[in-house]
C-alpha cells in the first residue's frame, strides 16, 4: 500500500493531530477523553480537568474549534464543545 493511499484512509482528525505541538495534544486528549464519555463539556469542566485558568482553556477550546477539532454551540457562559462528527 503506498504511503498517500494509506494517508486518505486516515481520519481528519488524525491528520490534524500530528500538527498540534505537545502541550497542545496534551490538552485535546484530555478533553477528547471527557467528550468521548459525557458528549459535551463547558470552560469550567474543562478548567476542572486540566488544571489551567479559564483564559488559557478557552484559548485551547477556541483552538480546537478553529483548526476543526471540535464544535461550539451556545455563547458566552454557556458555550459548549462537543467532538466534530467523523466524516465517513
């Protein structure tokens, strides 16, 4: 199988993930892992299970949805994320 075969086959998620830099990747784990199980989370789970302030957390979550890793819905205090729907 040849290299770009096998890339196609990949998810984007997964291709996305590789240019995400350590601290990062740490961090959409973490809240991927609560997503996977709860479907949603809010700034202050997430301040909750990452230990970081509410600012850096909604700079990661404002990340992640803009490099396309989660959705938002709601606003301000009741903003939610929830993991982008794999495209099959």
């Amino acid at each position: 199988m040849k290299v770009q075969d096998r890339i196609e086959e990949v998810s984007a998620e997964y291709v996305v993930l590789p240019s995400l830099k350590p601290k990062e990747r740490e961090v959409f784990e973490q809240v991927k892992a609560y997503l996977e199980q709860y479907g949603n989370i809010g700034n202050q789970q997430a301040q909750e299970l990452t230990e970081l302030s509410a600012a850096t957390v909604r700079r990661y979550l404002s990340f992640f949805v803009e490099v396309g890793l989660l959705t938002s819905s709601g606003s301000t205090k009741g903003k939610l994320y929830s993991l982008v729907p794999h495209r099959d």
